[in-house]
C-alpha cells in the first residue's frame, strides 16, 4: 500500500502537481505513514528524477519550479505531523541556518530547518542567496551556537567558506558553531573550509546539532 502511495508522490512531483502532492501527503498522514518516509522515498524520488531528466534535456528549468512547488506543498502538509512526532519542548540551542549567496535552493535546507526546529532547536531562517554579512550579523544578534550553511551548486559551495571566513573576522568563533550541508558538500570538503561538522541529510543534522550543543544521546 505505502509503495503505491510513495510512487504516486513521487509522480505528483514529476507531473508537477501542487494538489495532488498535498492530497497524498494528507492521506499519508491519515494512514499514519512516517512523514519522513513519505518524503524520502516518495516526493525526493520525485525530484530526483526530474532532475535526472533535467541533466538529459528532457526536462526544462519551468518543469524544475513546477517540481518543487509540488514538494512544497507537500512539505507544507507534512510539517505540523513532523513537529508532532518529535515534539521537545526545551530549547537546545539556537541555530541560524540559511543558503549561500547566488543559491536559491531551499528545499533541502527547509527540511533541515524543520527538522531542528521539531527537535527542540530555535531555527532562525535567513532563507536563500544569503550574503556572509548577514549570516554574521544574524548570528551575533540573536547569540547563535550554531550557524548552518546549505549549498545545492557545485559552483556555489565557496560560498561556504566565505561565510566561515566572514565568521573568523568578527571573532564569533569558535563560540559559534559551524554546520554545513548540500548534496555537493562532502566530509573532505567541510574539513577543507574548517566546519566544524558535515551532516548528509535532516536527520544527520539533528545528531550532529544535539552533538555541537553537547546534548548526549540520539535524535
Ligand atoms: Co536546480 N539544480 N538549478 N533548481 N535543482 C539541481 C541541484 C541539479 C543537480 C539539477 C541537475 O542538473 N541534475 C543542478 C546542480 C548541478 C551542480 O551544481 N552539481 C541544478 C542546476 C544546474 C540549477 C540551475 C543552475 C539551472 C539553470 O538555471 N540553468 C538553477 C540555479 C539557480 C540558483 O540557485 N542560482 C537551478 C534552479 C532550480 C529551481 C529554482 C528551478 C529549483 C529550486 C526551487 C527551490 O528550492 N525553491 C531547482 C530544483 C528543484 C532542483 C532539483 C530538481 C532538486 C533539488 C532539491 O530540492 N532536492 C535538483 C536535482 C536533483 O536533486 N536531482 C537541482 C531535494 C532536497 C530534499 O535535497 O537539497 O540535497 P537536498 O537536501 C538534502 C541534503 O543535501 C541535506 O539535507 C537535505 C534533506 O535530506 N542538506 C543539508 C541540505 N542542506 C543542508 C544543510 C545542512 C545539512 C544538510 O546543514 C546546514
């Protein structure tokens, strides 16, 4: 039942369909499916391929905004089941998280936000193509512990260490914490730049805050 359920999320995002993604994503919810689940194995197998179909030439930058409107709304419906099942109500830590500058991705980084947010942390999202002046100034106003920098382009992800940069110059580190992420990011890379952690996906993010906080034990 889930994997006909998954594979028609999946097709809600490839056909671009903003409703029927958030009425799969309702009735996934009532079937008590993991909203973690639903979205891994449907509507990011969805994207997956559009972007597969992308690279090919079959698919075009208007099919590409048309996708992640889908798994937007999706994500809209899913958020307040998410928060639900991992609801903490201390506050772990504060987190500025946003997207590098000249990157509008924000799926992903979305997702990381929500999921911290769920898990106790207070998220202050800067949104996308974020200069490393405002990760800074953001991050000194609000006494950040942790700063997380998402990057989707592989021509993007300097864009990383130009915010670490920008954090060393203020002399907010190492008080302030640095976590970075993005498909193209890998654990050499964040060591390169001088992160002090690499997380894969919303989960690992999780793990990795509760762990730059001192928090013991797993998500
Ligand atoms: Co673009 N795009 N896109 N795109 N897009 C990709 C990324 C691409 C791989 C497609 C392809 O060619 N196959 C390619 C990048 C190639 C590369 O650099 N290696 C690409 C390109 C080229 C572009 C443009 C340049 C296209 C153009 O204009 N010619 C352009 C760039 C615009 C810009 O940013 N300046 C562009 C534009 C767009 C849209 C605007 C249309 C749209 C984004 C809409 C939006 O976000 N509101 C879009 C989309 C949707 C995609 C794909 C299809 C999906 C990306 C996504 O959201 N994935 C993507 C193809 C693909 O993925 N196969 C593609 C789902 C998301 C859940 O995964 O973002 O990896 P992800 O996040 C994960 C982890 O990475 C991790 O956790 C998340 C959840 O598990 N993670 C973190 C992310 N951030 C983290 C931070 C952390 C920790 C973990 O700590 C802080």
């Amino acid at each position: 039942m889930s994997n006909e359920l998954f594979e028609a999320m999946c097709q809600s995002v490839i056909d671009g369909d903003p409703d029927a993604a958030a009425a799969l994503a309702e009735q996934s919810i009532h079937d008590g499916v993991d909203p973690l689940e639903a979205i891994d194995l449907g509507y990011v197998a969805g994207l997956t391929e559009v972007g597969a179909r992308f690279s090919t030439g079959e698919m075009f930058l208007p099919d590409m905004m048309l996708a992640a409107r889908a798994m937007q709304r999706a994500v809209a419906v899913l958020e307040p089941e998410m928060t639900r099942r991992a609801m903490h109500r201390q506050v772990l830590g504060r987190v500025v998280l946003g997207t590098v500058k000249g990157d509008i991705h924000e799926i992903g980084k979305n997702l990381v936000g929500i999921m911290l947010s769920a898990n106790g942390f207070e998220v202050h999202d800067l949104g996308v193509d974020v200069p490393p002046e405002r990760f800074v100034e953001t991050a000194r106003s609000v006494g950040a512990d942790i700063v997380g920098i998402s990057a989707r382009l592989t021509t993007t992800m300097t864009g990383q260490r130009d915010v670490i940069r920008a954090l060393d110059a203020a002399g907010l580190r190492p008080g302030v914490k640095v976590l970075v992420g993005g498909a193209p990011v890998t654990r050499a890379w964040s060591t390169d730049i001088g992160a002090d952690g690499y997380a894969e996906d919303a989960i690992g993010a999780v793990a990795l805050s509760r762990e730059l906080v001192g928090v013991a034990g797993t998500v």
